[in-house]
C-alpha cells in the first residue's frame, strides 16, 4: 500500500479568542486529523508539521502559514492537502484558481471534510469553483454590512475605534479628555492663529524643544514623545473631534466626547487654513500669473506660474505681524519639480518678468507706426490715425496690468541670457489696431525684443536693464527687511552705554563677529534704507552681500558700493 502524505491546513480570521488553551484552530485541525485517521486503510497518513494561520484575512494568499505550505507543496513534501471548510484556504475564487494550479503542478489533491470533494476530479472543480463564488459573496456581503454598521455608529456620534487622537483616550464607545493632553492641543491652536502657518508653528515647537505628548495604550504600545512635523500638525487643525464631531468619510457629526476646542478658535483656525490652501489660491488670487503658460527659457523649456507665502515681516523683528504676504515667479520646469535647491535652471520674480512684458508692449504701441509696417501694412495717413486712436486705449489697458488685453497680445515669452524676446499674436494686433484684413497676412508673429540682462541672486534670477536696476518695481526682500530691523534693534540697545557688544552678542545668542557686522548696518544712508523698504534696491544686493560688506561712513561710497549710484 502507498503511504500517502496528509497536511492539515487550518485558518481563523480574527485574533479573538486565540488565547485559549483550546480555540478555533485546535478544533478545525482536530476535525482533520480523525477524518485522516479514518482514511488510514487508503494509505492516508498525517504529517506532524502544523500550517496555522490565526488572525489573519481570507481574502489574499499573503499568510505566513500557507506560504510554507505551497513550498512543501512544490517541494514534493505533500499528497493531499486536508482542510475543514473551503473558505479556510481562500475566499477568492481568482486565488483559489491559482492554488488549484499549483496543487496540479505539484500533484496535489485537496480535500474538504465537510464539503466531501476532491480536485482530482472536474466534478470536484465544478462544485469548488460554485462554493467559492458563494463565500466570495458572502465576503463582500459582511464587507458591506461592516461598512454600513460604521456608518450608523458614526452618525449616532460614536468612536468606532483607532488611534485615539491626541487629548482623548478612548472610553466604551466615545472618547474621554485627557487634560495635561488638551492643554496641548489647546496651545497648539493658539500658536498657529498667532503664527499663522503650520510651518512656523512646526519651528517654533522645534527650538523650543516640544514634543508630543507620551501615551501608553490598552495593548501596552507607547507612542509620542516625538517633534510633530507639518503634516501631523495640519490634521490636528482640521480635526473635527476637538469640537466634539465625529467625521465619516466628507461629513462630521455630533459626537458623544466633549469638545477640546471651542468653536470659534475652530472656525478662525479653518477659515484661515482654507485661506492657505495651495489648490485654490490660484482662483481666489487678486493679481494672477499673466504669463502663464506664455512664458519659456532659451532652450524652450516651459517657465511655470509657481508661488510661496510668507509671514508680512514686522518693522521691528522678522516675525509675522498679522497677514501674509504672496510671492509669485515663474520657474523652469526641472527646477519647480527638484527637491533639494538645485540652481540649474530660472525662478524670476513675476513682477519682474511681467513688469518687462508690459513695458515693452506700451513701449510698441506707443509706436502705431512701427507696428503697422510690421504687420504688412503700408501706412499712410489715414491708415496711422486709425491705429494711432485705437493703440492710445490698448496702451493703457497694458498700463493698468489688464490681463486679458495682455494675453490676447502676447503668444510667446521667452527669456534669453541677454534679451527678452515678446512674440504678440499678429491676427489680433491687427484686428485690435482696426486695421484692415490683409490678403497675404505674415504667417509669423510679430517680434519685439528688449536688451535686458539676466542676473542670479541665490536660487533666484533677476531680470535687470544694463544699469544693474530692476525692470520693475520688485517685492521688498524678508531677509534684507529683517536684517536691518534686527541691526537698529540692537544698535539702540547699544546706544544706551548700558551693555557692550560682547554680552549684547550673548543675549542674542549670536557670536561677537555677527553681532558687529550686524550692528554696521544701523549705519546705512537713508537712500539706501529706504529702496530696500520698497524693493528697488539693484538685483545683486542680497541679506549675505549686505552682512560681509565694509560700512564706510560715506553715504556716496555706500551708494557706489552697493550699486546705487
């Protein structure tokens, strides 16, 4: 008689009652193990290796338990795989078809004890396949009631589980306030409608030296005791568990827990995260990027409309006093989508860009003459009259920045090392002059281009004219606004004769050398002061140049120093 070689394969879904000395897998393998003692006289005989899987889903094949089992299966190890139910295998018919194969490679039978068949056979196959598609309904059945059950229990308030949020521990069905918890978060709501930026508030913990909370849960597993980074701090803000709702997928309801927060603090602090909400920031925008999509570099690579917000610096430290400011450029492709700074590639302040466009479009209609010609026209009187009457509004449309006038003009910006060449769109330059339809229109558009230099101050390059001045009225620089607020601060202490640079330096926590260069700016010439309050300071000075520069007590040496004169 042929020894025949019998696995036992058992599986429980949940982890509950896994702890019993005798629970759901014993009595499956126990259930096996007689009906292969009662196959003994076909040869049938049991193998002492164990193939339990407690806790774990039916519904893949991922399972520590039954992936040694297929590798003794392909190893030749086994005959026949012995199992209580179908569904203890698998509840998937497409992974049942998959074990079914490899049982075949292998010439492996498998036998369900309770449902008395064989894959050895079609019929077999026939009754397996319908039984699995069954539990595989089955399945998703008690997926759905699962969901619906959560639905309900969260509508009724109820917290159905998970990770407790910071400031609650859960109790039976609802969350429980855990005070020393809620002081915390209450703090951490104070500090961004104070800061107003979830990035600010993220350094302002960090130096501080300010870490979640600890916590010890049900299960002994502790967590916190860690920096909170952006992202945490963000979810925390807009958590509707601290007013006391509960969320469920995009509504909230009241929740049984006690709120944390009140609900002002929580619409102030929604209504300001909606206002910093990257997505629709574009839409809400008083000044757009005009050039969007417009705008390309000399190797005709696309400059993308991008923008960052920052805190609005206050006159007398570099912290945010209420609002914040946005600052808008166009950047090369690569650039906007690297991490890491590179300084491959453009990121020129919009103002700038768009400042040079509208400068030379009203410098071209300003020429009705000169655009006429060359649009194809042969300009008479009448013909400079009409164009004449009809450049004079469009002017003043670019003048006032209107964006649809500019890009009905411009077809193609592109920004070269030492020029700004503007492609306007021919059809509708001649139709906006009034000028008459031309049999033989030119099928290029009309160029203009400026003499203006590019110049890379940090990660950012400035669009300069050949005096080193901006184009346009630029952005005031943080850095600069705070250096020399920082600089007259400390100077005024100074001014007292009631401390020295080398502890004003310790109270800083700066060292002596920066204290001093800082201390140097106080001294800048009013002229100088005052373009750099504006942003009209030349495109190379920076916070860096500005700190390691000599301050020479000649305010014309300063101004030909620094560029000015």
């Amino acid at each position: 008689m042929n020894k025949v070689r019998c696995a036992i394969y058992t599986r429980k879904s949940s982890e509950e009652g896994l702890e019993q000395s005798f629970n759901s897998l014993h009595a499956q393998h126990e259930a096996c193990a007689a009906y292969v003692l009662s196959q003994a006289s076909e040869g049938w005989t049991l193998l002492p290796e164990q193939y339990d899987d407690g806790g774990l889903s039916g519904g893949n094949l991922e399972r520590p338990a039954l992936q040694r089992l297929l590798g003794d299966i392909a190893a030749g190890k086994i005959d026949i795989v012995v199992v209580y139910k179908v569904d203890r295998l698998t509840r998937s018919l497409l992974d049942f078809a998959k074990l079914v194969e490899a049982f075949d490679k292998a010439g492996t039978s498998f036998v369900s004890i309770t449902q008395s068949f064989n894959t050895t056979t079609s019929m077999g196959r026939l009754t397996l396949n319908m039984l699995l598609s069954f539990a595989q309904f089955e399945r998703e059945v008690t997926a759905e009631r699962i969901r619906d059950k959560l639905a309900a229990s969260k509508a009724r308030g109820m917290w159905m589980g998970g990770t407790p949020p910071i400031g609650y521990r859960p109790h039976e069905r609802t969350l429980e306030i855990v005070e020393e918890q809620a002081e915390f978060v209450r703090g951490l709501f104070r500090r961004y409608l104070e800061l107003r930026s979830v990035r600010l508030v993220a350094d302002q913990l960090k130096d501080e030296g300010i870490l979640s909370p600890r916590r010890t849960y049900g299960t002994g597993r502790a967590s916190g005791g860690l920096q909170l980074s952006r992202g945490q701090i963000y979810q925390m803000l807009n958590n509707p568990v601290y007013i006391g709702r509960i969320r469920h997928k995009d509504k909230t309801y009241p929740g049984l827990h006690s709120a944390i927060i009140d609900e002002l603090t929580w619409e102030r602090t929604q209504q300001l995260l909606q206002e910093h909400t990257q997505g629709e920031r574009r839409v809400r925008a008083a000044r757009p990027s005009v050039l969007a999509g417009l705008a390309y570099d000399e190797a005709g690579d696309p400059l993308l409309a991008t923008h960052a917000c920052k805190p609005a610096q206050g006159k007398s430290s570099g912290k945010a006093v209420g609002g914040r400011h946005r600052y808008r450029y166009y950047v090369s492709r690569e650039l906007h989508h690297k991490a890491g700074g590179s300084n491959h590639g453009l990121r020129i302040p919009a103002r700038e860009l768009e400042g040079a466009v509208e400068a030379m479009l009203g410098d071209a209609l300003g020429d009705p003459m000169h655009l006429a010609a060359s649009l194809g026209h042969e300009v008479d009187a009448d013909l400079l009259r009409v164009a004449s009457a009809n450049a004079e509004p469009l002017a003043h449309k670019v003048k006032a920045k209107d964006s649809v006038t500019i890009r009905a003009l411009v077809d193609r910006v592109t920004v070269q090392p030492q020029q700004l060449q503007v492609d306007l769109n021919s059809e509708v330059l001649n139709d906006l002059l009034g000028l008459p339809v031309l049999a033989a229109a030119p099928a290029l558009p009309t160029t203009l281009t400026s003499p203006l230099r590019i110049t890379r101050t940090g990660h950012v390059v400035r669009i300069v004219q050949q005096d080193g001045k901006a184009v346009a009225a630029r952005e005031p620089d943080p850095a600069l606004l705070k250096l020399l607020a920082r600089a007259r601060a400390l100077w005024s202490r100074l001014e007292s004769g009631d401390i020295d640079i080398a502890t004003l330096a310790r109270e800083e926590q700066i060292n002596d050398s920066y204290a001093t260069r800082l201390v140097r700016l106080a001294f800048l010439s009013p002229t100088i002061i005052d373009a750099i309050t504006v942003g009209e300071q030349p495109a190379g000075l920076n916070a860096i140049k500005l700190l390691n520069a000599q301050i020479s007590a000649d305010w014309d040496e300063q101004a030909r120093r620094f560029g000015f004169a």
